[in-house]
C-alpha cells in the first residue's frame, strides 16, 4: 500500500470505539506504514489489534502496547482520544477536571518521551481545555497541537442540508467557531445554500428565524442526539475527521474545516478554540474571523466560557496561574 509518509503515528486510547476506527481510516486512507497503538487498557488493546490484523491488510506494521513510554518514543505524530468518554445526560464539560488531569499528564508523557513529534491532535472532551492543557505540559509550539473541532462544522452542514432537502455536496463553507461545546458561535454568514447566501434565506419562508434558531439548537445539541440514538457518544465521525486532521500535518490532502488552535491576540487570548484555520505540514495556523456583529458578540460569549472553564481550573490548583505558563512552556 502506498503511504503519505513512513513516519511513526500512534493513536492514543485505540481500544476505544473512536480509537479503533481511527486506526482503521488511517489504515484505509494510506497515512503511514507505521502505526503504533495505546491504552492502557491491555484486553481491549489486544482484541483491537487482532481485528486489524486479521483484515489483511499488507504494507503496514500495527504495533500495539499498554506502556506509553514505547508508544510515543520515535512518534512524529500522535491522535489521541484517550480520555473518558461523554455519557447519557452529561454535557462535555462534565468531564473537566479528571480529563483534564489526563491532558496534563499526556503533555507531560510527550515532552519526556518524544519532544520532537511534528503534530498532536486532541479530541477528548472538553477539548479545547484538554488541547490546551497539553500544549501547555509538552513545551510544543501552538502550531503542532490542534484540536477536534469540525464537527460542529459539518453538523451544521449536515441539519442545512436536510432542511433545504438538498445534496450536501451544495451547502458549502458551513462555520462554527469558538469552543466545541454547549457556547459555540453557530455562523450564517458564510454558508451558501446551493448557490444562495444563508443570510438571505434566514428571516423568509424559506428559513424563519425561529427555524433558525431551532436548526443551530439542533447543531449545539449534535453530540447529545447521538447519544440519546445510539446510546453512546459519537465515534464514526470524530475517528474519521480527526484522521483528516492528521492526514493533512503529514503532507496530505488539505482540511478543509475549521480546527482548535491557541490564539494569541489582542481580543483572545490564553486559550484554544475554534477559529478559521489553515492545517498542513506546516502545523495550524489562525485567520481572523469575518461576521456580523451579531455573530462576533457569540464568539465572544463562547470565548468567555472557555476562560471560565479554564480560570476554574487555576482556581482549583489543577494548574497554575497564567503569568507561570511561560515557565511551563516557553512557546506560549
């Protein structure tokens, strides 16, 4: 099989279900012969692997181990969902502080083990907390850790297109930005509905406003839909987007969705979020982002949420004051 690169890759957290279909799309999509899987959890690791060796697949080495010290050493690039997984009833931030004691230690396993991974991708909730959390402990620079945060994205894709009844290849450039959580900033100003501006629909019979406000709940409330279909948190879909991710660090074919990425500006600051990105092998790197003032005031909200969220941990002792960042990690 021919492979983007023969690079190490390891994917956190693999006995998972977005572990275990993460391997298998990086298998599937050509990324690398070498791929490395972790967890912790020993039993679910080896039946996950026997699965993946048992397709047949050729040209590729599956190595897996439970000792993080082998899976990350000689790794360029890390995907990791291994935190605790969203349940019934529980929003993404529930999950704060004991995932972000793992994002701690995962930055920590990085920076001991493998300081010159190319790219990090975090996906475990919250992750733009996590994200930022290992950024901070592994003394990376803000352009090799992203985070999972297209979902939001291509979930508003997903509820435009069965509004409208339409082919979702003909809703384009569909834009959450801000955290990926209960706050985000669901944009109208971008989308174009099979050739027609979003904004120019909202406020007829086409789209009332409150149809509207109805399909951005039904976006805000994606993760929670699933879980209440399926019952469990999302997996399909996150394993397969965050590969993308991945894919795109490596050299491959470009993202085309908006990622977590540290800002570092006059208006946002010390945090990671969702914001108008460029991923490639040159890691992530920000744009403004462009909207009405309406939509600008929810990016704000959702900015101010996070450094709630993370201005509660400081609190808490989980980490330290910012003006001690620098300490920690000299990138930031």
């Amino acid at each position: 099989m021919k492979t983007i690169s023969a690079e190490k890759l390891t994917i956190i957290g693999a006995a998972g279900m977005i572990g275990s279909n993460m391997a298998q799309s990086a298998i599937l999509m050509g990324l690398t012969n070498n791929i490395c899987l972790y967890d912790p959890y020993e039993k679910g690791l080896r039946g996950v692997t026997e699965e993946l060796l048992q397709c047949g697949f050729t040209g590729i080495n599956i190595s897996s181990t439970s000792d993080i010290k082998e899976a990350l050493t000689g790794s360029k690039y890390i995907v990791s969902s291994g935190g605790a997984a969203r349940k019934e009833g529980m929003t993404r931030e529930d999950l704060l502080k004991g995932n972000a004691e793992i994002a701690i230690q995962f930055g920590k396993d990085i920076k001991t083990f493998c300081p010159d991974v190319k790219h990090v991708v975090v996906i475990f909730n919250p992750a733009d907390i996590t994200g930022l959390l290992t950024l901070l402990y592994s003394g990376l620079k803000p352009s090799q850790v992203s985070t999972l945060a297209a979902l939001d994205s291509t979930r508003l894709r997903n509820e435009l297109a069965k509004y409208f009844s339409v082919d979702p290849d003909k809703i384009e450039n569909c834009r959450t930005y801000g955290g990926h959580g209960e706050q985000m900033a669901v944009f109208s100003s971008t989308a174009i509905i099979d050739g027609e501006p979003l904004d120019n629909l909202i406020g007829t019979p086409s789209l009332t406003r409150g149809e509207w406000e109805a399909l951005q709940q039904r976006v805000i409330q994606g993760g929670k839909n699933i879980i209440d279909l399926r019952g469990r948190s999302s997996f399909q879909s996150p394993a397969y987007l965050s590969i993308e991710m991945i894919r795109a660090a490596m050299g491959g074919t470009k993202f085309e969705w908006p990622v977590g990425v540290y800002l570092s500006t006059d208006e946002f600051n010390y945090v990671m979020m969702s914001m108008e990105t460029i991923l490639d092998n040159n890691g992530v790197f920000y744009r403004k982002v462009k909207g009405t003032a309406e939509e600008h005031e929810s990016l704000v909200k959702s900015y101010s949420h996070l450094c709630n969220l993370r201005d509660s941990l400081i609190e808490s002792g989980v980490i330290p004051s910012i003006s001690e960042w620098s300490l920690i990690n000299s990138n930031i």
